[in-house]
C-alpha cells in the first residue's frame, strides 16, 4: 500500500490517534486510519462545537424532526410537513467559485429529498468581500452563477436570500445554502440502516476520483496553497440530480426503501457509517462493486470519494429488483453492495479481501468533544466603544442619503436573482426582494414564508446580542409577510475553534440565539457548524446566519413591503428611538465599525405579536421592518417598491438627527395602513402592548424627510429608485 | 506570425457532464465501441511575433491566466508558422 500514512497529516491529534488504537485493540491500516481521518474532522463531528449545539432549544410542539438528521422537519397541520436545512460550502466556493456554490446547492437539495420530501425552495445566504477587486468580483459572479445555473436546472426556484459586501470576507467567501421541502407526513423516510440482512445498495452517478478529502480540507484554514489542493473540487451535473431526485421520490414510493441517505463529505464512509450507527447495526460492503468512472480506483479512494449525485439506500430484502427497475427507467446505476449486518462494524470488503473494518459507533460518534479555551477577545472593549461627540452630524443629508441608498450592503439585489429562476414550478406569491419570499402550497389556502439573516457585524461588535439579533430579524421578516414563525435552521460560520476568541465568539453567538430562539418560540430543527473561516490569521466576523420557515393560513392576506395607495398613514410599530451602534451608517459616512447594538426580546416579541395580528385582520397595505440603512432607507425602499413617494414628519426628542434618520435599532416594523384602520392598529397595539405611532403619509412622487420642522431629504422617488437598482450592476461592469 | 492552436479539456478525474452525455447519446444510436468521451474547447490565436519561443510563452500566460480554469481544467497547444 506504500508509505505508511500519518495521522497527524489527517489532522487526528496523538490524543485521538491513541483512542482510535485502544477502541480497535490494534494499530488501523491506512484506509481504516483515513477513514477515521474524515470522519473524525471538525466537518464530520463537530467536535467542536457539538456541547455548545447543545444550547439550542429544539423541541416544540410542531416539531417533527430534530437535529442530527439529514434535514429537520416541521409539521404545517393537515398531514403536511415543511423540511429544510441551512449548509455552507465557503472553502470549495474560495478556490471554485462556481462548481463550489453549485455543489452546495446540489448538496442541500439531497438533504432535503432524502427525507421524502419534494424541494419546492432554495436560498442563499453570501458574504464576500468589497466589490472593488477582480477576485472579489470573480468569486461573487462565479457563485452567483453557480447557484443559479444549477437551481435552475434543476427545476428548483432560488426564491431568497440575502448578500453582504465587508473586507473581512474577502479571501474566505461565506455561501450558504438553504434548501425547504414539502412533504406529507406519512412518507417520511430516515437515514437508517435497519434490518439485518437487507441490502445497501448505491444509486445514481459513477464513482470518480473527485473530492477526495472534502471534509477535511474543509477543516483547515484557507492557506495560500489552497489552490493547489485540486481533488477537493467536484463539478456538479444538475440534470443528474434531478434525474435522481425524481427516481428516488419514485423508489420512496414504491415502499421497499428502509432508510436512505446522501453521500456527501466523506462520501461512502460517512453514510454507510451513519446510517448503520443511527440504527444500531452495522454495514459490511465491497468496494469491488461499486460503478466507477475511472479506471485503477484504489479502496482508498472509493471510500472517501465525494463525487456528487450519488445516494446510499438500505432496501427491503428481495425488493432489488424493483429498486434497479425504477432507477434503469431513469437511466441511472442501481447496484448492491453490501448489506446491514448486526455486529455493530462497517466491514470493507475489496472482492474477498477484508480491507477495513472499524465499529460504527466509535467511526460516526465517537470522536472526542472538546470544550475549547473561550475568552473575550481584545477588539472586544476598543470597538463598543464609541464617543459620538465625535462623529459629526452631517450638513448635507441628502448627500448622506444617497450615499447610504448606494452603498452595497443596501442597495437593490436584482442584479443577483434576476439570475436565478423563482417562478419556476409557479408557487412563488412574494419574490425576492421583499422581507421573505412566500410560496403557496398548492390544493391549500396556506403559504410558507422563507427567510435567512444574520448581520455578521452586529455579531461581531457583540456577539451574544449579534446572536440574538439573527434570530430576531429572521421571526421579523417573517411576521412582516404575514407569517407566523415556526422553527429555524442555522448555518454556523466562524473562525478557528481553537483560537480562544473565535471560540468565546461562538459560545456567545449561540446563547444568543438560542435566548432568542426561546423568546420567540422558534426551535432549531437542523443546522451545519462550518469552522476555520480564515484567511492571513483574520478570521470573518462571526456569522451565524439564520434561516426561517413561517406559516401563513390564508394567502389573500399577505402583506408585501411596497407602499400601496396614496393617502395612506405611515406609521411604525415599536419604539421610534435611534440607535447607530453597528450601523451601516457609521460605516460608510465615517468609516467606523463600531458600537455596541442589543435588542429587547420582549419589547421584540409584542412588535412581532402586534404585525401579526394586524396581518391576520387585513388592515396592513404594506409592512417592512427597518434594518441596514436606518428608518430613511426602510422609508425609500418601501416608495421604490410602490413607485410612489412619501412625506415623513419626525421628532428627534432631542435626539441626533443622523440617528433619528438612520439608526439602526431593533425591534421597529414600518406599515401604511388607511386612515380608518389606525384604531384598529391602536388597539392591538395596546392590547400586546407595544408603541405605535404615526410618522407620515403615502402621497406624491417624492420622499420627502422632515424633523423637528427642518426638511432634511427631499428626492424624486423615480431618481432615487434607479440609482438603488443600478448600484451593483454598475459595480459589475 | 503565428498560429496557437489551444486545446482545453476538463483534467482527467474531474466530472465532464457533457462528455457523459455525448457517451450515453452516441450509445444509445448504436455506437456501441464508445470507450469514453470528453468535452474541450479548441481556440485558435493569431499573434503577431517573430520568435516562436516568445509566442509560446506568451501563449502559456494567456492559458494559465484567463483561457483555462486551472482548477479544473487542463490545456495543450500547438503553435505553427505562418505566412501573411
């Protein structure tokens, strides 16, 4: 077999190694060492993260399917579940930007429609760097790209999302995929390996070289000779996908399907071993079986290859047959080659010849845990201190006001999902651009609601109210639609784990959420933990982003985000205070990243009952809820949408101006509503208790921003709305 | 002058999901001795120079920087001579 491999090339610590010789009373051979390599990175088994996940709240009473499946499940009544999952593909998109991000989207569709589920949704949640350099403009159009073509040919609508530009992502590009299903309860399948005897058999592409060591190449820190790593790149074939999306609903179908799974990072090994280890038995299979596309694989490689488009099936004994029947009808390899044994090892077979044989249990969960070192990082003290003395309060608003409307982290995203496709498969009520996007549920009078959100520099001034915060914005955008918030999946992106700082980030990143997730009633159903988010010693803010599903009765009263009728009252629901800490404003007027932002659950909790309720009783013309940019910019948005403008009549109460107009505060959603509603809204208001008040009316074609009686911002709605358009597409070319 | 034939193919062990599809289409007409197929892209490049070693190079920089995705693909050429 050649040189002997070594452990700590693998990224096994002596500690591990030493556990992995006293488990299997031996020294492992090399495949059996490497098989422990993959399986035992941070990638496969958290083992850095798994006593913090612990903190998530995940139960609920319409919670059908926690953690540690291949997807969480949420019940919508009427024997309907939503399925879904957040992943990361950062490190493939930082040296392929457009098979990285298209593998990922490839990736979190097989998650979903191995539960039994039909994908109807895809959203990508992406950072990158400023769009001023070649790469950071190559990286962000390839994985653009990426998502789209594969999303696209797939047949799958790319439905939200969300974008932002920051330095600190510039070498270490964050894309993460979020992937909703449909399913009905009775047909929901499991990764298990049950019945001794029955056949394992893999389905779909040929086995190829590709992507050997994904998983632990995905567990180290970007270097500059990332880029010779080549194995670790997989081009994906969407319309292999779908073929296997479609043949594998039909063999869930057909009931002679045990248990299912995709073959994702570490491929063959992750799943065989997963599967048996969730089901208590073991696997004993032959490499030799197994279609190739190459010519000399070695065990080794079959083993850890992570060609994409392929799945693990465990059938019913003596049902083969069918299996074969229905993947030749879609043109597709179906072929046994193993069965579920009951000792509790995955026995690798090449022909007779036993090449590996390892305990499942110690394989899929016995790597070591470890409770890092956690320590409040330096930066910490210097950046949440802010002497707003001396920031100037700027002369010229409308300068600061386009500026700010033209700033990348605001302006419009059309440039993005003009790309991709979200009417395919014509169940998309609300499109991209909005708070979340809606989708009916086709022979139902519901809909579901799609967010994703995190502001990586909230989490990064402070990382607990950063947490929080996520959580609360997503439940927001949600309730703005007219959703009631159901659970949530999340997609950890961090720096080093080992480093004391980036682990301290990360614990109070995630009692953040978790206190939000609590408050708002939103368990955590599925999630990917993605470390070593580094590049030159800089690690990305911490960015826990957040994806949430909602539930709508009755899609006629959806609300959308654009002002609807001249005449309207505008008015917001919680408090009208300020807030710059964090603030894009600070950031593009005074280059400052600086503050210290929080949140309110409570006060959070009534604002969100409040729009709810509002929705529930039609009275709402539009809702949209102020983030990035300030009250201003909410204002702006919600005129392009309308294409109408607005007159704004604010009182700083002795505030900053700069602050009453964009600061960023939590816990405020802007509506217009007729005038003879306002009562009503009055009314909810006080009976949840939250503040309501009216700021300005729908009328004219200009947004015009008046406080303390001085007309700050006066611009032509028509103007304003192309610059706000235009803004990356110019970036681009 | 001189002519720069370029040929670019996926590398060897990366998926070429068109070269499968060509295979399984040329399969199912009948051809039934198809080994393997793989997609490239041919380029031609007229450069106006007068040593064969500075168009090579040349040749060998455009590749490497914008002709070919190094991660994924790999490229070979030819470089003739010709006459105005």
């Amino acid at each position: 077999m050649g040189k002997k491999v070594d452990y700590r090339e693998l990224g096994l610590t002596d500690k591990e190694y030493q556990l992995i010789v006293e488990t299997l009373g031996r020294e492992p051979n090399d495949l059996e060492l490497e098989m422990y390599g993959v399986m035992w990175s941070e990638h496969c088994s958290y083992k850095n993260s798994k006593p913090m996940l612990k903190r998530f709240p995940t139960r609920g009473k319409r919670v059908i399917q926690g953690p540690g499946e291949n997807a969480g499940i949420v019940d919508i009544d009427d024997g309907q579940a939503v399925v879904m999952k957040i992943e990361s593909h950062n490190h493939p998109s930082a040296i392929e930007p457009y098979q990285g991000a298209a593998t990922g989207v490839g990736g979190i569709i097989r998650d979903i429609f191995t539960m039994g589920a039909r994908p109807i949704a895809l959203l990508d949640s992406l950072r990158f760097g400023e769009l001023k350099s070649e790469r950071v403009k190559h990286l962000f159009s390839g994985v653009v790209s990426g998502i789209a073509d594969y999303g696209n040919c797939m047949g799958i609508p790319t439905v939200g999302g969300e974008v932002y530009f920051e330095s600190c992502y510039t070498d270490n590009p964050l894309v993460n995929a979020m992937c909703v299903g449909i399913v009905n309860k009775k047909d929901i399948v499991r990764g298990k390996a049950s019945g001794v005897g029955n056949p394992v058999m893999i389905v779909g592409a040929l086995t190829g070289r590709d992507g050997i060591h994904g998983a632990s190449f995905a567990s180290e820190e970007l270097s500059e000779d990332s880029e010779e790593k080549r194995p670790a790149v997989q081009v994906g074939d969407p319309f292999m996908e779908k073929l296997l999306l479609e043949a594998c609903l039909e063999i869930l179908k057909s009931g002679c399907v045990v248990g299912i799974q995709d073959l994702g990072a570490a491929g063959l090994t992750s799943a065989s071993c997963e599967t048996a280890s969730r089901a208590g038995n073991g696997i004993e299979l032959d490499v030799s079986l197994v279609p190739r596309r190459e010519e000399g694989m070695t065990p080794r490689e079959v083993m850890l290859s992570e060609s994409q488009e392929r799945m693990l099936v465990i059938v019913k004994k003596g049902r083969e047959n069918e299996i074969e029947e229905i993947f030749r009808k879609w043109d597709l390899a179906a072929v046994t080659i193993g069965r579920v044994t009951d000792d509790g090892f995955l026995r690798v077979k090449d022909g007779d010849r036993v090449v590996a044989e390892l305990p499942v249990k110690s394989l899929a969960e016995g790597a070591p845990t470890t409770v890092n070192e956690s320590k409040q990082p330096a930066y910490i003290k210097d950046v949440q201190r802010i002497q707003y003395d001396q920031i100037p309060v700027p002369e010229d608003f409308n300068e600061v006001f386009l500026k700010l409307l033209a700033s990348e982290n605001i302006c419009s995203r059309e440039w993005i999902y003009r790309q991709y496709d979200h009417m395919v498969r014509t169940n998309t009520l609300v499109l991209p651009g909005a708070d979340a996007a809606v989708l009916r549920i086709k022979g139902t009078k519901k809909g579901i609601a799609l967010t994703t959100d995190c502001n990586g520099r909230y989490c990064y001034l402070n990382p607990l109210e950063g947490g929080r915060i996520a959580v609360a914005e997503a439940a927001r955008n949600l309730v703005c639609v007219g959703a009631e918030p159901l659970a949530a999946t999340d997609c950890l992106n961090f720096g080093n784990p080992k480093k004391p700082g980036v682990y301290w980030q990360f614990e109070n990143c995630i009692e953040g959420m978790s206190q939000a997730c609590e408050a708002l009633n939103t368990p955590v159903i599925s999630g990917n933990v993605s470390f070593y988010n580094e590049s030159k010693e800089k690690a990305v803010y911490p960015t826990p982003v957040v994806g949430m599903v909602g539930l709508i009765r009755d899609i006629n009263k959806i609300v959308t985000p654009g002002f609807k009728k001249e005449g309207d009252l505008i008015a917001v629901i919680g408090e009208n205070h300020g807030g710059l800490d964090g603030s894009e404003y600070l950031r593009v007027i005074h280059g400052r990243v600086a503050g210290n932002p929080s949140i309110d659950l409570e006060k959070e909790k009534a604002v969100q009952k409040c729009c709810l309720e509002a929705t529930k009783q039609g009275i709402l013309n539009s809702a949209h809820d102020v983030s990035e940019g300030g009250l201003l910019i909410n204002i702006a948005e919600s005129c392009i949408k309308g294409g109408v403008g607005a007159r704004i009549e604010l009182d700083s109460e002795g505030k900053r101006w700069d602050e009453v107009l964009f600061g960023e505060a939590q816990s405020r959603i802007v509506v217009s509503l007729s005038e003879h509603n306002c009562k009503l809204l009055e009314k909810i208001s006080e009976q949840v208790g939250c503040k309501v008040l009216i700021i300005g009316k729908v009328a004219g074609k200009k947004l015009i921003a008046r406080v303390d009686g001085s007309t700050l911002v006066k611009q032509d709605v028509a103007e304003i709305s192309r610059k706000w358009r235009e803004r990356i597409k110019c970036l681009m070319e | 002058m001189f002519l720069a034939k370029v040929y670019i193919t996926y590398k060897k062990g990366v998926l070429d999901p068109q070269g499968s599809t060509v295979k399984k289409a040329l399969g199912t007409m009948g051809f039934d001795t198809i080994e393997d197929v793989r997609v490239g892209k041919y380029m031609e490049i007229m450069l106006e120079e007068k040593e064969k070693d500075v168009a090579e190079q040349k040749i060998k920089e455009m590749c490497d920087k914008v002709l070919t995705n190094p991660v994924i693909e790999e490229y070979s050429y030819d470089i003739l001579e010709v006459r105005k």
